[in-house]
C-alpha cells in the first residue's frame, strides 16, 4: 500500500473526517459545560464515569481504569482528580480491602453539579450532531453514532 493508494486516502481521509467530528463536538460542549457549569468536557466525563462506581463486586474503579475510560495518562487523570477533589466535587479514600489502593468517589455537592450539567451536555452533544449532519463529510459519522446500540 502506497500513500497514494485509494484505499490508503479513504482510510487518511476518514480519519480525517472523525477528527473533524470529534474536535468539533468537544468544542461546542466544552463551551456550553464551562458557560453553564465551570466544568470542562474532561472534568464532565470523568464525573460521570465515577458517578457510575457501586460498591459491589468490580463496582469501584482504579485510577488506571478511570484513565483509560476518561482517555487521559494516568498522570494527567491524577491531577483532574486532584483540581476536582480542590473544588470538592471528590474525594480520596483508601480501598477498604486493600491499603494500597486508593479510590475516588464523586462528593454531594459533585453529583449535584454532574445532574445539572447532564441536560446541558446532552443538548449540547445533540446542537452539534445536528449541525455536524449537514456537512456531507460528516454526514455518514453522524448517521453511525445515532444508530450504533449501547450494549446490555
């Protein structure tokens, strides 16, 4: 395969075209989360993901496992906690089974923000899908997301 290949410059240029929908998305969150709620789109994610931790079996996360589902190194996941647990929207504890490990669990006051700002990310997430929709490159992404299925 050359860079000049056709299959090559379809798959460049599908890349391509995912970046665009993905930056573009980020984009109109990121400034509709920070306008209504002082949060970024990481500080909403990751919010989210341990708005989700139970305490039963596998129900508790470790920062390895919140990184790769938030998509940041673990550094940079460490130091989000660490702004997020500053403005009190979570804490550290020790794993009760384990004192080696530490868990992160969302505070009260970030669930209450992580519920006020879930109506906002998904009117933002659906403004910029339907204006990412009328791009005739995007077009065929969009059409992908809104059907894929969520698993059981």
């Amino acid at each position: 395969m050359t860079a000049t290949d056709p299959a090559m410059t379809a798959l460049s240029q599908g890349w391509c075209a995912l970046s665009l929908l993905h930056g573009k998305i980020e984009a109109h969150v990121e400034r509709a989360l920070q306008s209504a709620h002082h949060l970024s789109v990481r500080e909403y994610s990751l919010l989210d993901v341990l708005s989700r931790q139970h305490d039963g079996k596998g129900g508790m996360l470790q920062m390895k496992q919140v990184a790769d589902a938030v998509v940041l190194s673990q550094s940079a996941t460490t130091r989000l906690v660490t702004r997020l647990e500053d403005r009190h929207l979570l804490e550290r504890y020790l794993c009760p089974d384990d004192r080696r490990g530490i868990y992160t669990k969302v505070t009260d006051s970030g669930r209450e923000l992580l519920e006020a700002a879930r109506p906002t990310n998904a009117k933002a997430l659906r403004e910029a899908l339907t204006a990412a929709a009328e791009n005739p490159e995007l077009a065929p992404l969009v059409h992908t997301l809104e059907n894929l299925k969520t698993p059981v």
